[in-house]
C-alpha cells in the first residue's frame, strides 16, 4: 500500500506537461478542483474527464502510475459508496429495510461522487508526477508572494513544505525496511482482528518516528553547517518564467470552466429526458 503513495514522487519526461510553469501547473489543479466540485451533472463530469486524460496522456506519464495512487483510498471509495448507497433517500426504491434504503437516485449519486473523487486523485497525482518538489514549492512561494505584504512568511513555508515533500519517498522506503526487517523477527501484520493488527503497528511506528527525528536533526545541523539563513535578499538558481505554452494552457482551461458553466446551466435544454435521470442534485 505505501508503495502505491505516489505524492512527493517524480516521474521524469520530456512532455509538455512537464515543461509548464509550476505555478500555471498549481492554477489549473485548483480550476480542475473547482469545477469537479462545481460540476452539478455528468456532462459537466465528463467533460472534467476530458481535460485529466487529456493531460495524462500529454504528460507522457504511464496510465498505471496514475492508477497507483488511486489505489491508497480504495478504502474510502468503498466505503462512501456504500454510505450513500444505503441511506441516500430517492423515489424509485429498489429495496428498504429499516434505515436503509437503495434506491435508483441512491446508486447515480454514489456512481457520481467516486467519480469525482476518482478524477480528484488521478488529477492531484498528475501535479506531483510531472513537477518536481523544489519546482512545486516555488511556485507555491510566487503565488503566496502577496501575503509578504501583512509579513506573512512565505519563504518559510515554502521551505518547509519543500523538505516535506522531499522526505515523503525516504519515510515511505524506511516505513518498507522497518517492516521487512519485523516480519524476518517474527512479526505478524495481517493476521489476527482489527485490533491485534493496530497493535502490531507500534512496532513500526517507534523506530520510524526515531528515524524521523534523527533525520530532522541531522538536516538541521547540515543547514547550520551552511550557514543558512532566512533572508529576504536569498536568490534563485532557476527563476521562474510564464512562457508561451502557459498562456495557451491558461486559455484552455478558461475554455473548460466556460464549458463547464454551460453544461451546468443549459444541460436540461439539450437533452431533458436524459436529464432527468442523471441529475444528482
């Protein structure tokens, strides 16, 4: 399952998606956000769907590393559409006992709501498969640079959100040699009941936030080591540049969110029959 984490990792190519500014890159994840939560029917979602594989396939990122990271919140789909297919109350019941309740609104909704959950990860992962953690977090820093203004500090968010990001892969790789070197002591993780296995998690957890701290302590020292020091005057070896191929993205995605918009408000008057039954709200 840890392996399957795939934020904070990089897949490196040679793609277009690749190429753009960190901050056009972070502007068009909040937009796709917006409008997957927006988006009130499933021409709207589906045209959201248009726009993240189209941006996975111009990433050049493979389809299954995409995948993977939908893999970590299996359980969370699961159980939300269970939740809703059980108790999300409609007029066409197909089948009620007591509280719970299936009905054909009940099902369309929940196919509605992993759909956008689904699209919400894959689009996230997209982000942090195509730009780099030290790239991500400058653009983060350029596009909080208003807030230096009430003295706000950026750069020190910025910088911890990099070393963050940064360790997320290392945790993940001492979390795996912690508990393959538990399973040759005996270690048993997968049998007995739920909370024999959250017992058997401690073991994991001691040595990993052990490591976590000496990790910490050691970078702090490095840090020290070279004189490093939170300075308004602190240069940049890459600066960042808004190029052609931003603006292009900039006008697609506004393209998106005004067809998205249409759809919204105009999608009875296209097919109202159809309508009817695909409507979630």
């Amino acid at each position: 399952m840890l392996n399957d984490v795939t934020f904070g990792q990089f897949y490196p190519a040679k793609s277009v998606v690749h190429r753009l500014d960190p901050r056009i890159k972070l502007l068009s994840l909040i937009a796709i956000i917006v409008l997957l939560f927006v988006a009130n029917n499933f021409y709207s979602l589906a045209l959201c769907a248009v726009i993240i594989f189209s941006a996975i396939i111009a990433s050049q990122v493979p389809f299954k590393s995409v995948l993977r990271s939908v893999k970590a919140i299996i359980f969370i789909l699961i159980f939300t559409a269970i939740l809703n297919i059980f108790f999300h109350r409609g007029e066409h019941v197909f089948f009620e006992y007591g509280v719970i309740h299936i009905t054909l609104e009940g099902i369309i909704f929940t196919v509605f709501l992993i759909c956008r959950l689904f699209f919400l990860v894959m689009a996230s992962s997209v982000l942090t498969l195509t730009t780099t953690p030290v790239a991500l977090t400058d653009g983060i820093e350029s596009l909080l640079k208003p807030l230096t203004l009430i003295k706000f500090p950026v750069h020190v968010l910025a910088l911890i959100m990099s070393i963050a990001l940064r360790f997320i892969p290392t945790l993940i790789d001492e979390t795996n040699r912690i508990i393959s070197a538990q399973k040759a002591r005996g270690a048993d993780f997968e049998s007995g009941n739920i909370f024999k296995r959250i017992a058997a998690i401690v073991p994991i957890l001691i040595p990993l936030l052990i490591s976590a701290f000496r990790r910490a302590d050691e970078l702090g020292d490095a840090m020290d080591a070279r004189c490093y020091t939170d300075s308004k005057k602190r240069t940049k070896y890459k600066k960042l540049k808004f190029g052609l191929r931003d603006l292009f993205t900039f006008f697609i995605f506004a393209a998106f969110i005004a067809g998205v918009v249409l759809f919204n408000i105009y999608c009875y008057d296209i097919c109202p029959q159809i309508y009817e039954y695909i409507k979630v709200y």
